[in-house]
C-alpha cells in the first residue's frame, strides 16, 4: 500500500519484507483452503459417478473440511485487513 509504517524506516508498505510475509501468509492459507475444497469436490464427483451417498463419517468429514475452508479463507482476510 502507500501508507507508510509507523516507527519503521520504510515510507510505503510495498517496500517493507513484513508486508511480504504478510500478503504470502494469506496467499498461503487460501491456496490451503482452496486444495481442501478441491479433495472435497472431487470426493463429491466420485460419489456422483458412483451413484452412492456419503457414510455419516464422510458427511461429518466434508462438514470439518467446510468448516476449515471457511476458518483458513477468514483468517486470509483478517490477516489482509489488519496489514
């Protein structure tokens, strides 16, 4: 960004490694994200091809996937935000 960083040599937040780290903590975490809903489409399509529903087990495995997605692509933002 263009602000600069309080108490910190660095004029803009572009230049400064932290911001780096920063936009590659996020990008991280939704590449993450993004390969468990991946696994979790293609479990789906399997189960489509298959013509077979998911075991409780598998229902509850692809609600804890849901559920990280959603935790990893929130915690992207914040970490975005809070920058």
């Amino acid at each position: 960004g263009k602000r600069g960083i309080p108490y910190s040599p660095y004029t803009k937040q572009a230049g400064a490694p932290v911001t780096h780290l920063t936009v590659g903590r996020a990008h991280t975490r939704i590449r993450a994200a993004g390969a468990v809903a991946d696994a979790a489409v293609a479990f789906l399509d399997r189960c489509e091809a298959e013509e077979k529903d998911p075991s409780a087990h598998e229902t509850l495995q692809l609600h804890a996937d849901v559920a990280c997605i959603w935790d990893a692509c929130a915690a992207a933002v914040e970490t975005l935000f809070a920058a």
